[in-house]
C-alpha cells in the first residue's frame, strides 16, 4: 500500500477527537469521515474539513473509501460496530475494551480471520518509556523468579464524570470500573507476566451508589499461570483528584516500582547488578476537562497501523491480547454473584 491509509473514526468524544488529530497529522493517513449520533455542532469538530454522518450504517451507505474504522464510541457499542465494520470488509482499531465479555471478542477475531482483516486493540500504556523499559527487565530475565507483583490503581471519578446524561456509570454501556478505568493497567500486568489462576475478590460500593451501577472498589488475589503471585487493590472513591496507577514487582534478584498517577514514572529499582538508564519523560494523560486518564500515546497506535497495513513491521497490540483483558476482568467480574468462586 503506497497510497495514503484512509480512516473514519465513529465516536467524536474525547477520545475519538485524539484518534482524529492523530490520523490527521500523520503524513501516510487521510480522515475519511467522522461519525456520532451527537450533532455536530455541539462536538467541537468544525476543524475538520470531511463528511460526517450520524451512524455507522450511514457512513457505509455512502460508499466513500475507506481503509480502517476507528472503533472510539461508548463501551457497549465496540464490539457490534467493529463486527459490522470487519463485516463491510474493513480493518478495525477498537478502544479498550474491544468488547464487555470474551464471547463477543472472540466473534469478532473470527469473524476478523473469516474476512481477513486485522484488528487493533488499543492499549497505548504499552508505549510510555517505564512500560518499555520493565517490560524489557522482565523478559530478558534480569529480575530472575517473580515472586509477587501489586498492581494499585486509586483514581477519582465522582459527579464531574459520572454525569446524568453521560454513559460512563451505565452498566450496559460502560461494564464497569475496570473496564473503563483500569483496563489499559490490568493489560500491562498481563503484557509482563501473562494468565491468571486461582481468582479471589471481594468489592465494595463506597460513594457511587447514585452515580453508577456497579461496585467503585476492590480488593483481588490471584496466581499467575507463569509462576508468582499477585494482587489488583482498585478504587475511583478517592476524594477530588487522582492519587496513583502502580505496580510493585518483588522479585528472586530485585525490587522494582512502577508509580505516579498513570504509572508513568519509575519510582524504585534496586536490583542485583544493576545501574538504571536514565527514561525519556513520559506523555502526559489525555485531558478529559476535570479529569486525566491513560498515558497519550495514541500517535503509536496509528503509526502501527500504517506500519503494520504497509507490511513494515507487527501488530503492537493484536485482538487475541484485547481478548485475554476482556476475558481477565469478566473473571473477576464473575465473582461478584459468587465470591467463593475460583478460577
């Protein structure tokens, strides 16, 4: 593919503007087309000089060409668009989750290996300098045995996000909190250490029971399939403003701290040997007004897709690793109507 890569992106929220920037400042992409059920006064989209429809099927009605859909809308919506766009014989980049239980990702890969089409999951934390540099300590074998890894995630989302007409809080549109929340941290731990057994959790609703309808905290133990063991302690209750996304990894021939609010900073190293390289700085988070969230680091993603479309390189983050987030948290998830459950 010599040509420019042509993308529509459905979803003009927050995060489907950042796709939009994205594809338009990269030299090898063309913004096709944008598409929301919002009008498009009200988006903030009048910059960008292209069609603009109010459905997906609209979009794929009009017959203008396009390469790949980015999937950027509500939750609940991935997997039934990106299957529809795969169907119309579309590649397809999906926001995390690429949907909200493992069935319905695992229609999508095959009907993406039916129509040989490929589909990006979006996990951009990849990318951050601290994620490259421990995933490299971990699979070089440098911190030899991993023994227990805690994964710590305590954000703030109150009434500024949890808003009446908005769709995060929405069980059937959001999923839940680590769905929306947590995902991209719960897709570094398994990016590292691979599969969980032997599932434990316990939740607890502390100050959302008006704002959403499931749990804003837990607590979750685990073993890891690889060897080790490990826990996730989340909450989105903490009060005003985020206060840390981190992970601390103990280890047979050292120590090591992932942390700040996005996990975006190496706050210890002490291993055997060892004299720690100094880290490009990290993106700052994606603003979303009164919130930040997961690292910017959406550029990567779509330089991954040319790359990947124009045969120069791999899928960064491929839909069987979308798959095992989604099939992760729909575990933990499952332990809620019976916490004596194990996986």
């Amino acid at each position: 593919m010599s040509d420019k890569i042509k993308f529509a992106v459905i979803g003009c929220g927050h995060i489907g503007k950042r796709h939009a920037e994205m594809v338009s400042r990269n030299s090898e992409c063309e913004l096709v087309a944008l598409v929301d059920v919002k009008d498009k006064s009200v988006l903030g989209i009048e910059s960008y000089d292209v069609p603009f429809f109010a459905s997906l099927d609209d979009f794929l009605k009009s017959g203008i060409e396009v390469d790949v859909i980015n999937i950027a809308s509500p939750n609940g919506f991935h997997f039934e668009q990106a299957y529809k766009a795969i169907d119309a014989g579309k590649h397809v980049v999906v926001e995390k989750p690429m949907a909200l239980n493992k069935q319905d990702a695992e229609k999508l890969i095959f009907q993406a290996l039916h129509k040989h089409k490929q589909v990006f999951a979006v996990m951009q934390n990849r990318y951050s300098p601290p994620s490259a540099w421990i995933k490299e300590m971990v699979e070089s074998g440098r911190l030899g045995d991993i023994y227990m890894v805690q994964l710590n995630c305590y954000w703030n989302r109150d009434d500024r996000y949890y808003k009446p007409e908005s769709w995060h809080g929405k069980k059937d549109l959001d999923g839940g909190t680590l769905f929306t929340q947590f995902s991209h941290f719960i897709d570094i731990m398994y990016w590292l250490f691979g599969d969980l057994t032997n599932i434990q959790a316990k939740f607890a609703d502390f100050n959302h029971k008006n704002l959403t309808d499931f749990e804003d905290s837990g607590f979750v133990s685990f073993d890891f399939v690889n060897g080790g063991m490990g826990s996730l302690n989340y909450s989105t209750s903490v009060w005003n403003q985020n206060l840390e996304s981190s992970m601390t990894i103990i280890a047979e021939n050292g120590a090591v701290k992932i942390g700040g609010q996005y996990m975006d900073k190496v706050e210890a190293c002490n291993v055997k040997d060892y004299v720690m390289p100094e880290l490009a700085p990290t993106n700052p988070g994606n603003d979303y007004g009164a919130y930040k969230g997961s690292a910017a680091n959406h550029h990567y993603i779509i330089e991954n897709v040319v790359d990947v479309l124009k045969g120069r390189n791999t899928i960064t983050t491929n839909a069987l690793e979308g798959l095992k987030v989604v099939d992760i948290i729909e575990k933990i998830y499952a332990l809620k109507k019976n916490e004596s459950y194990e996986f």
